[in-house]
C-alpha cells in the first residue's frame, strides 16, 4: 500500500504437493463463479483466479498487502460483460511461490511473471489492469513488452517517467531517522515482516479502512525509526468499512498467515534496483490507450486534482484516455467503490474497439 508516496514529482510451503497434483486442474474457490488454477510462468508456479471462458483476456494485478481478492468484485462483473479475467496471486504471495531472495522480486523478473501467464494461458495479448504495486509493475510491464498489452488501466499509483535520482536515495534524505515504512521495509534482517508475521490482522485491519474511518489513539506517537514498527503507529480501528466484511477481512489474513509477508515486503526492497534496471526504457513513451483511476482522498496522489494528474501522465503517456477520481474514497478504490470502478472499467475497455 502507499508504495510510490510523494514520488510521482497464500498458502503454506506445506501445500506444495498438493499443487503439483493438481497441475492445470481447476479447484474451488470461495466466490461462485470463480475458479483456481495452478500455472507455470517464469520459472515458478502461480495460482489465478479466473472467470470467463472466452472473449478478450483482461489481468488484473495486486498490489500489497493483498491478493487475487482484492478483485473479487471486477472478476465477474468483467467476465458477465463477456471478458476473460484473470487475477494470479503475485509472486510471493497467496498460492504462488515464494522466492526468499529480494532480487528474485525485481521489475524485469515481475513483468516476465506477467508475460508468462499470457504464454500459459495460450493468449498472445490481453488488457492489464493494476492496483498499488501492480500499478508500478504493470506502467513498467507495457514498456518493456509493449506488443503483448493492448491497453492499461492503473490505479492508485500514477506515472509520470522514470526520476531522474534513485526514489530510495530521495526518501533516505527526506526522512533521515525518521519513520517512513518502506525505509522500514528495507531495513537488514527482516524486521518487518517479524512483526507483521507476528500479528496479520493487527497490520491489515489497520490499513483496510476508508479515509473517514474511526480510529483509537496510536500506541506509538514518537516520529523516530527507533521508537519502534509500524503497527503501533496506525491506530487499531474502531469497526470495520462498510465495503470490508468480517469475512473478507478473515480471507485476507489466512492468505498471510499461511504465505507470511516477506514476498510482497521484497517487492520494496527492489525500489534502487528497479530504477537501475529501467534506465534503458526511462525515456520511453506508452503507446497503448491508458486509463487512470484513483480515490480522490488517496494518500498516494497528495490531493492531486484530476487536471495536474492528467498533465503530468500526458508527457509519458500518447493514448491517455482518462483520469477517473472517485470523491471521498481512499486506497483501496475497486474494493471501496467497487460499482464506479467495474463502470469505468466497462466504459474503457467498451471504448478500445472504438
């Protein structure tokens, strides 16, 4: 979550047997009218959701700290519109494999994930469709293998080129000994994922919550890195969002329980990396039609209004065909505003054939 702020400027190892069994075998999801599959993709195996049989294949990519069901509900309205959807648990999470080393988790290594599951599923091309981190890998997937995408919807995390100096160099001096939890999440020895590991919900019922969503007061008021994680920095909630059911909250924290954090946190440990890694396309323009979608109370686009996020997309991007803020609603924008979210989806990718 959060994961490009101010830069714009599972299943247990236990299980492995079990996959191996059921190979290109559909198995049973917890949402009728979605099924899951193991597949093959770039040296690991992966677990999709799926819905649809047939018409053109839109993915949709997660970000952190999620899963597949963070698109529980743009899997069928998108498949009932006559689409192929699919949603794979990304690389360290969920029911796909897990590699313990961070740069198993660079930008080249996630794209060619993605590309892998287009050639596993028999598809020469498809829509991809990115949320948080799956923004940031999927803005940089279509530069880098732009003949298998036709067109891009991001949310949450604009793009506006590569920086000019590496973003961790940037929030190193900005922050100094302060907290900041991706300097927190690419501390030595692990430390955070220990104490998200440690207590799953206490970490994701603090981060699932809507802007206006009551909190108790933080355990952990001190801006100093030493004064300790960053669970204690985010109030416990008062109830849950109205879009969050107690039941989709329990699905969340068993996906991590099981899988544990450490693969979605490597994700952040590749911020220097991947800036070294796509100087080659930094200049690069995005051909394919773009669509951009957001809550306007998003912490990750600082109160940026619809103008200055078109302006500064238009220079990286030739096809912008929108910038769609859903008012009053936060991060989690197509699981908060599922409805405007599956319609500007539908209008966007109605309007390619166009």
């Amino acid at each position: 979550m959060f994961c490009i702020m101010a830069m714009f400027a599972g299943y247990s190892f236990a299980q492995e047997d079990a996959r191996h069994s059921q190979g290109g075998m559909k198995m049973d999801s917890p949402i009728s009218g979605i099924s899951f599959r193991m597949i093959e993709t770039n040296g690991i195996s992966m677990r999709i959701a799926e819905s649809g049989d047939s018409g053109p294949l839109v993915l949709l990519v997660h970000g952190w700290p999620e899963s597949w069901y963070s698109w529980r509900h743009q899997l069928l309205a998108l498949a009932d519109a006559g689409y192929r959807v699919v949603a794979p648990d990304m690389r360290g999470y969920g029911g796909t494999d897990a590699p313990s080393a961070p740069e198993d988790y660079n930008v080249i290594t996630i794209a060619a994930d993605l590309v892998g599951v287009l050639d596993a599923l028999g598809e020469e091309k498809a829509v991809l469709v990115g949320h948080d981190w799956g923004s940031i890998v999927s803005w940089q997937t279509v530069l880098l293998h732009p003949e298998r995408f036709t067109a891009l919807v991001a949310m949450s995390v604009p793009y506006a080129g590569r920086p000019e100096r590496s973003p961790m160099v940037e929030w190193r001096e900005a922050y100094g000994d302060n907290f900041y939890y991706i300097l927190y999440h690419n501390e030595p020895g692990g430390v955070a994922e220990a104490e998200y590991d440690a207590n799953p919900r206490a970490l994701l019922s603090r981060l699932y919550l809507s802007p206006e969503s009551e909190r108790e007061p933080r355990e952990i008021t001190n801006p100093k890195a030493a004064a300790g994680g960053w669970i204690g920095r985010l109030g416990a909630p008062k109830g849950l969002p109205d879009w969050l059911s107690q039941k989709d909250l329990d699905y969340f924290v068993g996906e991590f329980e099981r899988a544990g954090f450490r693969g979605g946190i490597n994700y952040y440990r590749n911020f220097h990396r991947n800036w070294e890694l796509t100087e080659s396309i930094g200049q690069e323009k995005i051909k394919i039609p773009t669509l951009f979608i957001a809550g306007s109370e998003d912490v990750v686009i600082g109160h940026a209004t619809q103008e200055r996020l078109q302006g500064a997309m238009s220079r990286v991007v030739e096809d912008l065909r929108g910038v769609s803020l859903f008012q009053g609603i936060g991060h989690w924008v197509q699981q908060e505003a599922p409805d405007a979210t599956n319609a500007a989806l539908l209008e966007f990718l109605r309007g390619l054939s166009n």
